[in-house]
C-alpha cells in the first residue's frame, strides 16, 4: 500500500482528507466554544480580543502545524513511517536516555487520544437539541445527546474488528464535503465583519496575551491549542499516506479552517450582545452561524466528520501499540489484519480499552463544554517530546548549534502552552495524566523490566552452541532413541558467540533426550526499518544444527511458522540439509518437508525473592514485567504459531550453575551466513 501513495495524485490526496485531517478538522467545533466561555458570556465580549483570539489560533496553526510538522518534521521519516516511535527510532543509537521522550511522548500521546471521540463526537451531536426535522423532534436535554453519543461510538468501536476498509473508502468524499463547507460557510460570516481580517496580523495575537480584555491571560493559550491538537497525528500517519499528499492537501485545509474560524468570530462580534445571546457562555458558534435551513445538513456531516476523527484515532492508537511492541516498548498483544489492506490492524486488547474509557468520559464529564476543559493537556508534552528527538535528528543534518535553536523555537512555544494547559487539571485533566501514568509504568515495567533482567543474566547461564553441535548430530543419528520429530524449532535467543542459555540444551538432552532430524535455534530481532523482513542461517558446519536469525521490521507481522517453513523448503532445494521423505501427506503425494515441533521455554519467577544478588528496585521491575508478560499475548500468538505443534516448558529465570567452566574458544567455520529476503 505504501507505494501507492510515493507520488502525489487526486485519489492519494482524497484519501488523505479522510485518513490524516480528522482530528485537527474537528476543532471548529469546540475551539470558539472554549474561547467564549473563558470570557465568561457573550456580553463580555470585545471585537478586539476575538480578533486578536483568532489571530493566535492562525499563527498557532502556522508555526506549530505547517512549520514544525508539515515541512521539518515530516523530513524525519523511517522509510516512509512517522510518528514519535518512528522518530525515536531514527535516533535511538546517539543516546539512550533518549528512550525516555519517546516513552513519555508515546504515552502522553494515547492517554490523550482517548477524548477525542468523546468530544469531536458529543460536540458534533450537541448540535441536535431544540431541532425539528419534519416529524422528529430533539429536546434541549443534555441526557439525549449522551444516549444517542454512546450509541454512535459503541457501533463504531464493534464494527472495528471487521476492518473498515469498505467504509474507509468513502471518508476522502466525506471530509472533502466537510472542508468544504467549512470554508463557504466561514467567507459568508466573515464578509458580514471584513475587520476579522486583521487577526491575520500577528501583532494582536501578541498583544491580546496583555491585554486587560482577555481575563483568561496567557491562560487562553490553553482553548487555542484545541485547534493544533491533531497535528501530532498528522505526523504519525504520514506512513499511511505519504508525504506528497499531505504537503498537496494540507494548504487547502489550512484555508478551511481559517475561513471557518474567521467567519465564527465574525458571528460573534456582530451578534455579542444581541439579547438572544447576550448572557450565554455555552453556546457553539459553528452552529449559530448557520441559515436555519442548513443546520440538519450541518449536524449530519459535522457528526459523520466526528466519526472519522473517531476512527483516525482509533486505527492511530493500534499502529502506535504495534510500533511500542515492535520496539518492546509494550509487552506483546494478538495483532490482527481484518482486511487485505497492510497498514490496517487490530488489537482487541485497545480497542476496548478506548472504549470503556471514552464512555467514562462521555458520562462523567457529561458535555462537551467540560471535554474541552480537560483536552489537551497530555498532547502538549507528546510535542514536547517530539521537539527533543526532532532535535536529536536535526543534529544529524546539520550544524549542531542550528539544531540547537531550531528545537529551542518550538520548545519555548509548547512549554508555553504547556504552562497554559496546567489550569485543565483541576477541571479533568487529570484524567488523561492518570492515564498517561498508567501507560508510562505499564512501558517503564516492561522496557525497564527487561533491560534489568539482561543485566542479571549471568556467563554461567549461558553455554556455546558449538559445544553441543556434534551431541546433537549424534542424537540426531542414533536411531536406539525414538524420532521426537523432524524439525525441532526453539524460539530462543543465540547471542554473540553463538552463546544459548543453558536451560535450551537442557531441554533436549537431560530431560529427556529429543531426538530430531534438524534442530533449529530461532532468534527474532526487531529492526527500525519499519517493514524489513530478511534472515541469516548458520549451520555451525553441519547439516542438522541451524542458527535461524529473523529479522523483522517493527511493522511486520510474526509469522515465524510461515518464514521458517520457506527457510527450510530453500535449504532443501540448495542441497545445504537433507531431504525429510514424507510418505503420508494429505494431498497423497510425498514431501520433502517433515513435521515441526516448536518449543517455548517460559521464564518462571519463583526464585527471583531468593536472589539476593538483585536489588529491591531491579527485583520490582523484573517481577512487574514477567507479571505483564503472563496476561497479555502468549509466545504462541505472538510468534504466530497458533496452528502450529507447540510444546511450552517452563525454567527457572535465573539458574544458578555451579559447575567448572569448561568452554573454550573455537575458530567456527560457516556452512551458510548470508541474508536472504523473506
């Protein structure tokens, strides 16, 4: 799918509007809300401080959306991916306390994601009380909309697991409609009020910071980033799309939303003291502005432009989730492809997880007026964290110091709106840091968890293949033991050296011997190169004794059956193994391929409190991470060997030998090791 979109084309930039723009086209349904309620009601309202309101949210637009995303940020992509992973994963070899903006970002990033549903959809549905359309009629009760919300986003988070590709294909249409009618509406306001005009004028977006008409202060800020929140999605499905076509669309819903927003405040400086308005402090411009005859069209495509916005995130957090696994960020969940478009996943495990947290939040906070006040917050440090690696980046491709003032710029800019975002926690946002937290030690347990248990594994837990390869070839041999299997398959780490833990040959000689045509030692290494999907065997010069290293994009699916069944069907054909004569075979012709037998061998905590060479700190992490490791994916479903013969064992997780070291170095002669394309 990905070559698809390297080349800027109508259908690539229609399908972009309905993929990327979402989020960030959404917010004229919530932004001006904001702004007038930190007024306080419309009779407080002053032409100057919506111009100068509208002046912020333009330059706010520009410098951090079009500037910092749209033409530095999106440079910095890996192999056509972006996104804070995808970021961190170009830099991730300069330092490694650079995990830490990439851990924080990430899950700032998806704690907030999880109101966007919530507030794009209420906002939009919001629009329904007091209205009549021919025989139905909707109240003014608030409980209404809620009801008729949770139904719209509880079919939109079932329908996930089918895939949305039939239903993707008409969101390009849809969100180009959207635009659309954003603009034609915001010129017809905006013409009734030329003077808006002036907020194009970055002096009023300065001065209205000062000004003694804007109660709110610097405090503003935090309503006017509501209008750039998307802009970090943007980035990260860039891979989606390619970046032509954001560069090709982005101009043209760049000048929707203005208009749209231009023509809003417009609205609300001719009509700020009109006695219908005059004392309401919740009240949505968007819809206000409208000729009567226009509002049920107005409600159907805002509530079908809030679905997709729904949708973006929601498809957006399952890449993000496979991207954290893929860089061990996250411990490992079932990924599943509902359709036959690449790029379109599932992950039950956040699906619902989204969904139970977007209906606490649609019932708890009730309106979209209390969203609004608690959206936000999380996303500003997610650009915080990006401005960090992006700086990292830069650095690569240029001078330092340029780099240095570069980032700088952004940084100043988003700690602003950081600042000005702190009000929200006591009015919610406290929600999505909570559950920004929750994220943050789920990732800290499981990255951390494993960095630590690394570290403990000692030399005497670890013995070199090559010792035990003319054992295995004997067994292999020795027809007094019964055949185990043909292919005996190890989903193992082999380390430098060819150095395997020890409780691997455990497992085949002392428990009881296993005796097996070929043993094979499978190790999956996950690669920044999104998509990569190659391998390297070594046979230790045998014909019996294979070191399969896999090596997997970040993206890439698992399939270690399917890649391994190709591995052994090539070494056949090349002579390099023999043939496994198989006489029964359902199709009643012989093959050449045996049966296969993968062993996973489970790490088993018990003895870790008895270890007192592990301190209290490190003990925590190791026993949180096993802990995630035993309720999230199994090895079976993550190594995609569902179909598959498996036999799972369990070892002790560390293993205290007290044996002599008996192993010497040996000059190791390569039957095979040269990579292959998968």
């Amino acid at each position: 799918m990905k070559a698809k979109f390297d080349k800027i084309s109508i259908m690539g930039m229609l399908i972009t509007l309905g993929i990327v723009y979402g989020d960030i086209g959404t917010s004229p349904l919530y932004v001006m809300n904001s702004i007038i309620g930190n007024a306080g009601k419309m009779a407080n309202i002053k032409p100057f401080y919506i111009i100068g309101s509208i002046s912020l949210i333009i330059w706010t637009l520009m410098v951090i959306t079009t500037i910092k995303y749209v033409l530095i940020t999106m440079r910095a992509d890996n192999n056509g991916e972006g996104g804070i992973f995808a970021l961190f994963a170009l830099v991730r070899r300069k330092a490694k306390w650079l995990v830490w903006p990439a851990l924080i970002g990430g899950a700032a990033l998806l704690a907030d994601g999880t109101l966007t549903p919530a507030v794009s959809v209420t906002s939009a549905l919001e629009g329904l009380k007091g209205q009549h359309f021919g025989p139905i009629s909707f109240s003014n009760s608030q409980q209404n909309v809620l009801i008729i919300t949770s139904c719209v986003l509880l079919v939109l988070f079932l329908i996930q697991r089918f895939g949305t590709g039939i239903i993707g294909n008409s969101f390009g249409p849809v969100m180009f409609i959207w635009f659309t009618f954003l603009a034609v509406m915001g010129i017809v306001n905006l013409l009734k009020y030329p003077a808006i005009l002036g907020a194009f004028n970055p002096v009023y977006a300065i001065e209205i910071l000062f000004s003694p008409v804007n109660k709110a202060g610097i405090f503003i800020l935090g309503s006017i980033f509501l209008a750039t929140t998307g802009a970090e999605a943007l980035y990260s499905d860039m891979g989606h799309v390619g970046k032509k076509n954001i560069y090709g669309t982005w101009p043209f819903v760049y000048f929707a939303l203005i208009m749209n927003y231009l023509g809003q405040g417009a609205w609300v400086i001719n009509n700020a003291h009109n006695p219908q308005f005059a004392n309401l402090s919740n009240l949505n411009p968007f819809y206000e502005m409208l000729p009567d005859s226009l509002r049920g069209f107005a409600i159907v495509i805002a509530a079908l432009a809030a679905i997709i916005a729904s949708q973006a995130l929601i498809t957006g957090s399952f890449t993000l989730v496979d991207e954290a696994i893929g860089l061990k960020f996250l411990p490992r969940m079932i990924v599943r492809h509902p359709s036959n478009i690449r790029s379109q996943i599932y992950i039950s495990t956040v699906n619902w997880f989204l969904c139970i947290v977007t209906f606490i939040v649609v019932w708890s906070f009730g309106s979209s007026e209390r969203m609004e006040s608690a959206y936000g917050l999380a996303i500003t440090i997610t650009m915080l964290m990006t401005t960090v690696l992006l700086f990292e980046y830069l650095s690569g491709k240029m001078r330092r110091l340029w780099a240095f003032f570069i980032a700088a710029f952004f940084a100043v800019i988003e700690f602003t709106f950081f600042i000005a975002s702190i009000v929200k926690f006591v009015h919610g946002g406290f929600v999505t840091l909570i559950i920004m937290g929750a994220i943050l030690i789920v990732m800290i347990l499981w990255y951390f968890g494993n960095k630590r248990r690394d570290h403990y594994e000692k030399e005497s837990e670890y013995v070199s293949l090559t010792h035990y390869k003319d054992q295995l070839s004997a067994l292999s041999e020795d027809e007094s033991i019964p055949l185990y299997t043909s292919n005996l398959v190890y989903m193992t780490k082999i380390k430098n050296d060819y150095q395997i833990k020890r409780s691997t040959m455990y497992s085949i000689l002392d428990k009881e011997p296993k005796r097996a045509k070929v043993y094979w030692f499978v190790t999956v290494n996950e690669t920044s190169n999104p998509y990569e999907s190659n391998y390297t065997v070594d046979l230790l010069d045998t014909k019996n004794v294979v070191d399969v290293q896999l090596y997997l994009g970040f993206r890439k699916q698992q399939s270690v059956s399917i890649y391994l069944h190709q591995i052994v069907n090539y070494l056949i054909k090349q002579g390099v193994i023999d043939p496994q004569k198989q006489k029964y075979t359902s199709n009643g012709k012989p093959g050449n391929v045996g049966d296969f037998k993968f062993v996973i061998i489970n790490e088993r905590p018990s003895d870790l409190a008895l270890n007192s060479e592990i301190n209290a700190f490190d003990r925590q992490l190791i026993s949180g991470r096993i802990f995630l490791q035993n309720i999230t994916a199994s090895p079976i479903s993550w190594y995609g060997l569902e179909f598959s013969n498996v036999i799972e064992e369990s070892s002790p997780l560390f293993i205290t030998m007290q044996h002599d070291q008996y192993l010497v170095q040996r000059k190791i002669y390569h039957s095979i090791h040269t990579r292959h394309n998968i």
